[in-house]
C-alpha cells in the first residue's frame, strides 16, 4: 500500500524507515506547506499525519478534502477535534486519532482505568498522574497525561488528581499513576524507551484505517469496540 507521511521529521523520518515491515511504501514525504497537487500525484492509500499542534487540524482537512484516510500522531491538537471530524464525514474520509500511539502506553490506560474503578469508593486513597517528556515538547500536561486522568474519571474516580510534569533533556517520556493512603500506595508507570512505539502504532493504525470511514480512536484498532463519540 502506497503511504503518503505529512511531517517529516524524527518521527516521519522513523516511520519511513519502520513502513516496509507493514507492508508500505512511502509516496511521499511532505513538510510544512505541502502542495496537495503532489500529494494527488502520488496517488497515497493512507497518510500518517505527524506535524505541530498548529499545523495538525489544517492538515487534517486537507487530507479529508482529497479523501485520503489518515492517522494523526500529533499531540496538543484535540481541542479542535470537532473541527477535524467535520472535515471528514463532510468528505466521506476516515481518521485515528489519539493522545499516544503507543501500544504499552494505551494498555497502560486500560490498567489505569481498572485501577480507578477499583479505588472510587475507597475515600482513604488520594490519587496523582505525573509525566516527564524531552525539552522540545511543546504541550504540558501532555496528551496522554490528560487521557490517563481523563479514563480514570470514566471509571468513577470523581476525587482531585494532582497533575504535574516536567520537561527536561531527550527523554522519550514516562507517565506515572498513583494512589496514596496511610496503609499503602500503589504506583502504575510506563516508560517509553523510544519514539520507536508510537511510529509502531501508527503504522498499525494506518493498515487498519486504509478501508474505514469516520474518525476512530486509535483504541478501537487494538480492543475492538463501539466507535469513538
């Protein structure tokens, strides 16, 4: 299948390298400000959007208005999701979506959620999320952070989160979720050795996407399930 990557930097750069294992190939590798006559011309059955939280939404549109099913890997977007998801029914196109394209990273938030369901009725445990990620990312709390506390919320935990992070040197990132009371505490932690999971998970996505339509959360490629609301 002929892959079109809009963003091509460290992690477009990885997923090209990654797409052969997936059956892939690359038709195009676009920056900022692509011409979408070379994208038609390159005649993509899938694209992986990975941009700037500025540029993602703009993208996104585009990519519906040429029908292009597409994953978006961009972080510190989704607060114009409506936005995106207009785009693509108006267009009969298709896009994943999601805070962390991690495979670890979304299993995690199932054991998260568990947790939380587990402990909402228990009033002597507080709960936190921390995170840490590399100096360049743009958007604290990340995503994922706000996704993590987003799922315990689902799951009934309705007591205060504390929430922090950090950002620091080339850390790839780690999310940390914890419960504290005077008996015990139990602590959950994913550590991302690489970008190489979330160019992995894309990739998955986009051999799932390629036949869709409407926008899916990228829960659905690994669990099955209900579409995203």
């Amino acid at each position: 299948m002929r892959l079109a990557i809009v963003g091509y930097g460290k992690m477009g750069k990885m997923i090209a390298g990654l797409a052969p294992q997936y059956g892939f190939e690359v038709c195009a590798a676009l920056d900022i400000g692509w011409d979408a006559a070379e994208l038609t011309a390159a005649r993509p059955g899938v694209a992986i959007e990975f941009s700037t939280p500025e540029t993602a939404v703009g993208n996104i549109e585009r990519l519906a208005a040429l029908r292009v099913p597409t994953v978006c890997g961009t972080t510190g977007w989704l607060k114009d999701l409506d936005r995106a998801r207009a785009a693509v029914d108006e267009h009969g196109s298709a896009l994943v979506y999601s805070a962390n394209f991690s495979i670890g990273v979304n299993v995690f938030q199932r054991l998260a959620e568990e947790a939380a369901r587990l402990l909402k009725d228990e009033e002597s445990y507080e709960a936190w999320a921390w995170e840490i990620h590399h100096s360049a990312k743009k958007d604290a709390p990340s995503g994922t952070l706000l996704q993590l506390v987003a799922a315990m919320r689902g799951a009934g935990y309705s007591r205060p989160v504390s929430e922090s992070s950090n950002r620091a040197g080339s850390h790839p990132g780690t999310h940390e979720i914890g419960f504290d009371s005077a008996a015990d505490t139990i602590t959950l932690r994913h550590a991302a050795r690489s970008r190489e999971g979330f160019a992995r998970g894309a990739l998955k996505a986009a051999q799932w996407v390629a036949d869709k339509k409407g926008v899916h959360h990228f829960t659905e490629v690994l669990f099955g399930g209900a579409k995203c609301s």
